[in-house]
C-alpha cells in the first residue's frame, strides 16, 4: 500500500470538500481503500521531472535546498494528518519544507 493512502494531505483536502477539478470524495475513498489506482497523468510526471530543476535553480540563488524526495511524514497531534516531502529548503536558519510543483498555467514569478 502507498504511504500516501495512510493519511490525509494537503492535495486531499481539495477532493474532501468538492472543489478538486481532479478528484472528487467518492474517488478519493476509492483511492485512499485500494479500491482505485493512481492515474499516472503526464502533469504528475512532469511535475516529478522538475523538482531537480526547482532545487538547482533555488540552490543557484543561494539557498541550501536538501531534497528529500518520498520522505512521509505525519502530524505529531493529529496521526490522520500527513505529507510526502519533495525536500527541505534553509531559510534565515529555520528548515522549511519545500514542495515543488507544477502548474498548468505560466506563472510570472514578479507578479
């Protein structure tokens, strides 16, 4: 079983509550119980593909990134709760979770 199915994350919330333009709560039950596999989309893979030029590009602009691709981890309060981690990124000292993604749209970083 996946790790991800374990635990509620950040990108379920969207198919929890109907707004998701992927998935829906009946589809998120089928996924989450085994019922449904991941569809493997080009969008998610192409996302995958990225995070090493995200990290580099961070990396080139001065910032300590230290993936950490896959690593799960869970609320400390609430266990139902949890993330699967692209990596860590150093900012003013403090480690902060860094998750690359992809967007369907072009996103001018000045805006």
């Amino acid at each position: 079983m996946d790790a991800r199915n374990t635990f509620i994350g950040g990108s379920d919330v969207g198919a929890i509550m109907g707004v998701s333009p992927y998935r829906g709560p009946v589809g998120l039950w089928r996924l989450k119980t085994g019922r449904e596999q991941t569809q493997d989309a080009p969008i998610l893979r192409a996302g995958h593909h990225f995070e090493p030029f995200v990290f580099d590009e961070l990396t080139r602009a001065g910032y300590v990134v230290n993936p950490n691709a896959g690593t799960t981890v869970r609320h400390p309060r609430h266990g139902w709760a949890g993330a699967t981690l692209d990596g860590f990124i150093d900012i003013y000292g403090a480690a902060c979770i860094l998750d690359a993604k992809m967007s369907r749209r072009v996103v001018d970083p000045n805006d």
